[in-house]
C-alpha cells in the first residue's frame, strides 16, 4: 500500500448544524485529517457564517487541527478571538491583508500556524513576498462566499507555480486547495501539487453519507 500523502480538511459549511458533532465524528472516523472553518463577514464575501463561538463548540468534539479561513476584513481585529476558540491554523487573504507581514507575526504570536490565501483572479506573484514565513498557502478555486459551486479550473497553472515558488523559497509549506473539490477536480489539483484538500458539498451532501463522501475523493488520489 502506498504511504497516504496528502490531508483531507472537510469544511463544516455544508454540514448539519443540528448534528454537527456527530457528523464530525463520522468524518473523523472516515479519514479527516483537519476541519476547514469558513468565516464570513458579509463584507469581503456576500455571505455570513460562522464566528469564534462555532470554533471553540468545534474545539471540544474533536482533537484535530482546525483550518480556520477567515474571508473577512482587517482580521487582525479578530485574530486573537479565533486563536483563543482553538484555532490551529489562521488563514488569511492576501486581499485584505496591505500589512500581510505584520499580520503572520500577529499570528504567530498568538501561538498558530499562519496560512496565506487568494482568490481565483489574483496572481501568484501577490503572495511570493511573504511566502517565506508562511506555514500554508491555500489556493482558492472558487470566488469565496459558498459551498457548492464550480471548480474554476484556470486556477490549476497557478497551483504549480506556487508549488516552483515554495520548492525554492519554503519547501516545507503544503498548499492546499479550496472550492469545487469533488471526485472529478480533486486529482488535477493533486497533479499541480496541492497536498491538502478542502470539500464541503462533496462530502457534507453526499448522497450515501459522509463516508462514502470521503471515499469519493480519496480513491482518486
Ligand atoms: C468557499 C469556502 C469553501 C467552501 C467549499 O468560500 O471557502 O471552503 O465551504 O465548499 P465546496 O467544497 O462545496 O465547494
Ligand atoms: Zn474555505
């Protein structure tokens, strides 16, 4: 059997918040690696979701890491409120972040791990600066604010000129990958060198359950 060499990092969005714990529970059981935490301000995304206290409930049903992405504006008003919930790692976008050094020290000094994120239409050359003190890049493949929308596959060139840009710069650093992954997209992106992987819909709303949402994907790898 070949040694497993990516993450999987289901998102919560699509999940049922009534039965939240319990559906981390069964994705944990099925090969979760992380939990993906979308936050939304209504603001730098048109939508609004979780915040701290969701995190912290999240914190106490599972030991695993929690990949907080925060879509939200001047984050570093709220970098300590998800640090303190339990966050693992803080992901911020380089679209509202014009002090992006000062905000992976903010983070780092909070005690997480800083992930630095962008959006379908901004270019790699963005985040090149501060990739040296980055501990993940998420790369996103969809316009953020949703679950459930269309993999935009111009991202996948971008993918592999992060992953040439890391290999020279911080080879240690995983990008993951983040909208539209389903059974049909997760491998291309494996292909460019993402190692980790977010999917809300793909499990959340699989059809036979989480499990065998987790098993849709991971057998593509
Ligand atoms: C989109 C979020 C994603 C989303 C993924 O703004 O950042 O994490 O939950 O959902 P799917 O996997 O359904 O595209
Ligand atoms: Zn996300």
């Amino acid at each position: 059997m070949v040694e497993k060499d990516y993450l999987l990092s289901p998102s919560i969005l699509s999940a049922d918040f009534t039965q939240l714990g319990d559906q981390m529970k069964q994705a944990e059981h099925a090969g979760a690696d992380w939990f993906h935490m979308d936050i939304m301000d209504g603001h730098f995304v048109p939508n609004l979701s979780l915040g701290p206290a969701l995190v912290n409930a999240c914190k106490s049903v599972t030991d695993l890491p929690l990949d907080v992405h925060l879509m939200i504006e001047e984050p570093e008003r709220y970098l300590d409120k998800f640090a303190a919930a339990g966050a693992t790692i803080l992901t911020v976008h380089i679209e509202t972040c014009p002090d992006m050094d000062k905000i992976q020290k903010m983070i780092h000094d909070l005690g997480c791990k800083a992930g630095i994120t962008l959006n379908p239409g901004t270019s790699a050359d963005e985040i090149q600066p501060y990739l040296k003190n980055a501990d993940l890049v998420l790369v996103m493949s969809v316009n953020p604010g949703f679950s459930g929308q269309s993999f935009i596959p111009e991202v996948l060139p971008k993918i592999g000129q992060i992953r040439k840009l890391l290999d020279k710069i911080n080879p240690d650093v995983l990008i993951e990958v983040d909208g539209g992954i389903n059974p049909d997209t997760i491998r291309q992106t494996y292909d460019q060198g993402a190692r980790v992987f977010v999917a809300s819909s793909a499990i959340f709303k699989h059809p036979q359950g989480i499990q065998a949402g987790i098993e849709s994907l991971t057998e593509k790898l």
